[in-house]
C-alpha cells in the first residue's frame, strides 16, 4: 500500500512548486543591495541609472512582483493615486478632454506600476464621500476641473493629501502644484490668427468665470484685441459652461446682440460645436460669413461640420506632467508649477 504524502504546510514550497521570488532574489541577480532594491521600488530615488538598469533587469528575470499590502504597511502607502473630477457624472461622458486627460494620466502612472482611480464629485455629498475614502487609501489626488471657492483643494491639504491640479487653480497661490496649458497665450494666438484672416467684430464665448481656462481664456481674447486696436464689446462676451448646450445658447445669444458678427472664438471645441449649430440655425455660412476657432483640439473638433479650427492643448504632455510633479510630491519634494505652450491649428471653420 502507497503511502499519501501530505500536502505542504502554508507558507511553504511543495515537491515541485516554486516560491515566488522575493526582493533578496532581485538583490542577487542584480548585484546590488536590498537597500538599492527597495529605493528603486519606491520611485528609483538616489539610484544610479547603471544600478537602475541592474535592479529593472532582474525584476523582469525573476518574475519579482511588490506584494502591495505587505508594502504599505512598511511605508504607510496605499501606492494608488485618485484621479477626481469635480464635474457632475454627465459631464464625464459628454466631455472627451476627460477621458482623453484620464487615459493619459492611466499610461503615465502605468510605468510606476501604480493604479488609478477615478472618483466622480459633482455634488456636496459626492465630494464628502470622497474625501472620507481619500484620506485613508490613496497617496495623492489628480484634481480635475477645479473651481473658484471649491473646498475641495482646501481640504486635501488639510488632510495632509499631495494634490496636483489641472489647470492653474484660482486664489491658491503658491501652495499647489499644478499643471496648465498657456490659457492666455492660445487665447491670444486665436485672436491674432481672426483678426489676422480679416475679421473685425470678433465675439467670444468664454469658459465658465470660475475656473482656471476661462478666466485665463477671455484674458487673451481682451489683451489681443486691444492690441490689435479693436474695441472691447461687451455685447460680444457671452460666458459659457464647457458644454454643447450652452455653447448653442451662447452663439444665438451673440447673434441676437451683435448682427454684424463675423467671427467667434469660443472656449472649448465642445461649446464651438453648439455655437456652429445656431450658426446654421440662423443662416449663417461658415467660415464665409462668421469664422468660429474652438480651443482643446478635442475629438469634438474633428468631428464639428466644418472641422473646427481650434487650439491645441498638449493633453498627452499635461497628463505625464502632472504625473511626474505628484508623484515627486509624494515622494516628498515641494509644489511645483508646470505650464505648456500650446499650438493653433488650421482647419475649415475659419
């Protein structure tokens, strides 16, 4: 009678089964110390590129995977990082620069191995929700969308959270990292290129007042004109919301306080496709009669009727961007500010 050999106790290799490879393994096949293992892991800090090199080598030899929950309990770390939208839920799948900002952003934390997760605050008790799950389970906070007199910045400091923004948060000052295309500058490069084409009742639609592009947005647009010795008509500033409805709303508003209207920058690709809906409502031709320029260079801009000429945000550099600068401030370095130039393009609607 064949006698059945017992299984292996937990926590130990059976005949024939490997253990999984441990951090010593790595050490050994790199030639490095633990120590050196571990800081690479923990964001390759004070590491030299040669030993870098070394110790990413033998992680994909040995097959080394950080085991998560045994590491945040050593260092206090979640080793997951919040990417919140304080828009309502809606405005996620109707917006593409979300999900275009949101795929980079996941790319970009892909290559330190840290997951993302995206949280959705559009109203008071979504935002108190979670913030209550922030403090406790996540390392940092991409804040998506802010708004003037929003707590939310506020309260992740309070929290002692590292927060990085999208867009140049108002009022903060210096105490906040963000990341930002040029607002102004793209503005100014759009009015210029209108004014430039032969257009001289030049309208906006603005972003909304209260964040960051539209303030900086119709700062541009004013300063442009007045340097190209054009009047400031307020019958031909309407302030929008980022969305395709109001962006409808605001170009029949123009039309009705300005007739003789022949070009409208407007704040977002995704309000220019509304504008260009009551332009055709109206009768209106464009570019022949009116030139639209849109901002975001989204998908919306290609798929607009004409496609949209437009500004050009980096979104691909602003996530990695904002990325690198929490990730640093994770890690314990101090604010930073990052702002990137952005690029007119040329299409049919002006």
């Amino acid at each position: 009678m064949s006698r059945t050999e017992p299984p292996p106790l937990s926590g130990q290799p059976g005949r024939g089964r490997r253990r999984p490879p441990t951090i010593h393994d790595v050490a050994r096949e790199a030639g490095v110390s633990r120590g050196t293992v571990s800081r690479v892991l923990n964001g390759g800090h004070n590491v030299s590129p040669a030993a870098l090199e070394a110790v990413n080598s033998a992680i994909r030899k040995t097959g080394y995977t950080v085991n998560r929950h045994a590491r945040s309990l050593i260092t206090g770390r979640s080793d997951s990082v919040a990417f919140l939208l304080t828009e309502p839920q809606e405005r996620f799948f109707e917006d593409p620069n979300f999900n275009v900002l949101l795929r980079g952003c996941t790319s970009a934390l892909a290559a330190h191995d840290v997951p993302l997760l995206l949280m959705i605050a559009g109203t008071e008790a979504e935002r108190r929700r979670n913030m209550r799950y922030i403090a406790g389970h996540v390392d940092g906070v991409l804040l998506v969308s802010s708004h003037s007199g929003d707590p939310v910045v506020a309260q992740l400091h309070e929290a002692g959270v590292p927060v990085v923004t999208c867009g140049k948060p108002l009022g903060q000052g210096s105490k906040v990292s963000y990341v930002a295309a040029d607002d102004r500058d793209g503005a100014r490069d759009m009015v210029r290129y209108l004014y430039e084409s032969g257009r001289r009742r030049i309208g906006t639609v603005s972003g909304p007042l209260d964040t960051p592009g539209g303030v900086e947005r119709l700062a541009g647009y004013r300063e442009m004109l007045a340097e190209c010795g054009l009047p400031v008509d307020e019958d031909l500033v309407v302030p929008g919301d980022y969305s395709r409805a109001g962006g409808e709303a605001a170009g029949t508003l123009l039309l009705e306080r300005a007739p003789g209207l022949d070009a409208v920058f407007v704040a977002s690709d995704l309000m220019a496709q509304g504008v260009l809906t009551s332009l055709e409502r109206a009768g209106r031709r464009v570019p022949e009669d009116i030139a639209v320029g849109g901002f975001d260079d989204s998908p919306a801009a290609l798929d607009s009727r004409p496609a949209l000429t437009t500004i050009r945000q980096p979104w691909d550099r602003i996530s990695a961007e904002m990325v690198r600068v929490l990730l640093a401030q994770i890690g314990g370095e101090d604010p930073a500010a990052v702002i990137l130039p952005t690029e007119l393009v040329r299409r049919e609607s002006a």
